[in-house]
C-alpha cells in the first residue's frame, strides 16, 4: 500500500497547480489522471493559445464575472490568489502574452507553455504522477482515505477532487466528481452545460440557416427586463442555431423555454436613420440597410416581410419602423444547446454551501472539491481558468 499525505484526483489546470503548491510546501502528493495525455482542456483552450486569465476581474466582487449559486462564494480564493499571482508565475516561466480584449490574456505562441509550465512547478514540488490510472474507488476509514487504483492501492489523509465539468467528453470528461461527491453525501447542484451555442427547431432557422458563417457585433439579452443580463460581443450564425461570443456568454444565464433579445445593429440609430435615408435615396431597403448591418443579414432579413422588399422611398414609414424595431429587438426561443459535446464549461456542480471558501474543504473532513466540478462558473474570458488557479492554490496551501 502507498502512502502519500494527499491524493490529487485530475490533472487538469487546478489539479496541477494545487499539486504543484502543495508539493512546493513539503506535502508528499500523488497527482493522478485517467487520460493518456493530461491537461487537455488547456491545450485546447483559446483557440490552442489559452485565454489563461483577465485583467478585469475584480476579486472584490466576484459576482460581476462568475455565476452560481453563491457567486461571491470565491471572493476568499480570488483574493488571495489573483490574476496578477498568476500572470507573475508565467512571466518567471518565461512566457510571452499579449492582452486581446476586455482583460483577456492569450500566451504569444501556444497552450502547450502553461502545461509545461504546470509540469515544472509540480516537478518542482516533487509531486509523484500517475497517468494514465484509474481510480477504481475510493473509501473513508480510521486511517484515512483509501483509493483502488489501476496501480495499486494508495493510502493518504486527505482527496482532492479536480475531475472538472461534463463538458466535451471526448477529451475525457466524466461524472467522478459529482459520482464522490454524492457517496460522502456532499449536495451538488444539478450540472447543465454553460458556455455553449443556442440551437434552433429546424423549421424556425429554416430562413437564418444561410447565413452560417456570418459573424457581427450585437448586445444581447436575457431574462426580465429590469433585471436581464446583457453582453456587447460578436455573434455568430451556424448551420444550426446562433454561437461566438455573445450567445456563449448569454447562455450561462438563458432560461430553457425564455426568449434572448439581439440587437442587431447596436448604436445605429436606425429608426432615424431610415426615415433620412427614405428622403434623399432610391435604393432597395436591403441595400440601404447593409450600411448598419452585412449586407448578407440585410438581404435575408427583408425577405421577413414584403412591405420591407422594396426601395427606400417607396417603403411605408410604420414598414420602416417596423424594420428598425425588429433588428433592433429580434426576440427569440431557442430550442436547446449544443449539450456538453461543444460546451466550454459545466454550470452547477458541487454545491459551495457545503464547502469551506478558505480551503475547498468539504463537510466530509479531508475532502477537497476544485476548478469547475465546483458551482462557480466564470464568463468567457480567462475567469474559469482564474478560478482553477486560485481554487487550486487556496485548497494547495490546506493540504
Ligand atoms: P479540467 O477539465 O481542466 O481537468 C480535469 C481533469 O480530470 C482532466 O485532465 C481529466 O482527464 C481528469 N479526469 C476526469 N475524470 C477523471 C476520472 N474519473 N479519473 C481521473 N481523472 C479524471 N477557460 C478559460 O479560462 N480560458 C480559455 O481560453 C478557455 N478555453 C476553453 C476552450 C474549450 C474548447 C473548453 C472546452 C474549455 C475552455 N475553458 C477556458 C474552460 C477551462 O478549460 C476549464 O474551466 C478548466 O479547464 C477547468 O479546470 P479543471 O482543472 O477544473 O478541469
């Protein structure tokens, strides 16, 4: 039987990097992943350059960038490891980054630096690593924890939990995090898939379906009025439904069966600048349209309605109204989502009530819970890796 002073189940950006503090404070860890080739969520991340964290966030007030039950419920972790902790450990690796934009920081040249950056600072710690190696079970004695694994049995008072979310299961995703969560009998709250494109009843798109492949600028919205959640992104069409930034980030908040509200042509003006237009030309209204919007949505859109097919002079003053009230405020129900095979996160998970906010303890005494297997969901952006770092590095400094 092995024996360690803690096992860290996962190794993806927070099982890594709570190992790696861990084993720099002089904590005997084994750090074990079923997958042949671990981290693969950060090798695919920001498009193979990894958003790896956001100047914006604001650890004071976590709940303008995470979403959960409690969304303040990281503000301990945040703040005591942030982005600037974390953007110092990748300028003492060397790496180069540039900052896109609203805060998101990408490495120069690939994903592949942080994961060697995370090997060397687990290295560093002496952190012992199993992969691939599954774990079979895991049980609670007098002496501890006890976990069958592919490689034996190990022995350790204390289990973290870094199994992340349900989302892209081929990259090896599972449910073993929650499956622990709910043998120990710790709550969770019922996962659904966050981060994701919105999809369509076939014959509802049937007249967007077009124009996949078209991206543009647009405010998007969800929820009541006075209290929806909004976002000023890029939104893309595809063959299915709507994605890019604007719909990823509003179906964190989308309600299944809840309209979202796009605004196709934020800051245009439209309804006066339509009646100008009617006065001084005599094109087709499609046409004067792709001044606000592409000209390949303008043209799909006039299709919508006749009184709209028609020049500019000619078109009634309530059909240009109309027109401007409906790119303006285009109201839609999507059917669903793309589910956790295009998902970039897992919204809900292990419920925070049940976990300590300094240490990622559960109520079941040695068990650990990080990174996204817990309730907090962070926007696009480089938040959900910030939550890894930080939940990792708070649980790290308890072991
Ligand atoms: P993570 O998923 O990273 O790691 C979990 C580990 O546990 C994996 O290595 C897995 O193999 C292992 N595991 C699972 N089940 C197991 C079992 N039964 N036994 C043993 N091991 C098991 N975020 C961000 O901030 N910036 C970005 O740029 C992106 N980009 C991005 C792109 C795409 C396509 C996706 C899918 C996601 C992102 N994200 C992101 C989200 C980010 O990747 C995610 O929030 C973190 O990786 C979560 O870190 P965790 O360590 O909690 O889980």
């Amino acid at each position: 039987m092995e024996r360690f002073d803690a096992v860290v189940i996962g190794a993806g950006a927070a099982g890594l990097f709570c190992a790696s503090v861990a084993g720099q404070l002089g904590v005997k860890v084994l750090l074990l992943d079923h997958s042949e080739r671990i981290a693969e969520k950060i090798r695919i991340s920001g498009g193979g350059r990894c958003n790896f964290t956001n100047r914006d966030l604001d650890p004071r007030a976590p709940h303008k960038h995470f979403l959960g039950e409690n969304p303040n419920f990281c503000r301990s972790a945040l703040s005591r490891y942030t982005a600037t902790d974390f953007i110092d450990l990748v300028r003492r690796h060397g790496i180069a980054f540039h900052e896109k934009h609203k805060g998101q920081l990408f490495g120069d040249r690939s994903s592949e630096d942080f994961i060697r950056m995370l090997i060397a600072e687990c290295d560093a710690g002496g952190v012992t690593r199993w992969q691939p190696c599954r774990v079979a079970a895991v049980r609670h004695g007098a002496e501890g924890y006890e976990l069958d694994t592919d490689r034996g049995p190990v022995r350790a008072p204390r289990v973290v939990i870094a199994t992340g979310g349900l989302s892209i299961p081929k990259i090896g995703a599972t449910d073993f995090g929650y499956r622990i969560a709910r043998q120990f009998g710790v709550r969770i709250i019922e996962p659904r898939p966050a981060l994701v494109p919105l999809t369509f009843e076939g014959e509802d798109w049937a007249p967007y379906s077009g124009l996949a492949g078209l991206s543009l600028p647009v405010r998007i919205a969800t929820g009541a009025k006075k209290a929806a959640m909004a976002f000023d992104e890029d939104l893309l069409f595809t063959h299915r439904g709507l994605s890019g930034p604007a719909v990823l980030q509003i179906s964190s908040y989308w309600q299944p069966g809840t309209p979202i509200r796009i605004d196709l042509a934020p800051g245009a003006q439209l309804p006066s600048a339509l009646q100008q237009a009617k006065g001084r030309s005599r094109k087709l209204l499609a046409n004067e349209l792709a001044a606000w919007v592409p000209a390949r949505l303008a043209d799909a859109w006039v299709q919508r309605d006749p009184a709209w097919q028609r020049p500019v002079n000619e078109a009634a003053d309530k059909a240009l109204a109309s027109l401007a009230e409906a790119l303006a405020n285009w109201e839609l129900v999507p059917s669903g989502s793309e589910g956790y095979r295009k998902a970039e996160v897992t919204a809900g998970g292990v419920d925070t009530r049940e976990l300590s906010s300094q240490t990622l303890e559960s109520r079941q005494p040695g068990l650990y819970f990080i990174g996204e297997v817990v309730d907090v969901t962070g926007w696009l952006g480089g938040y959900n890796f910030q939550w890894a770092w930080s939940s990792g590095w708070a649980c790290g400094q308890a072991l």
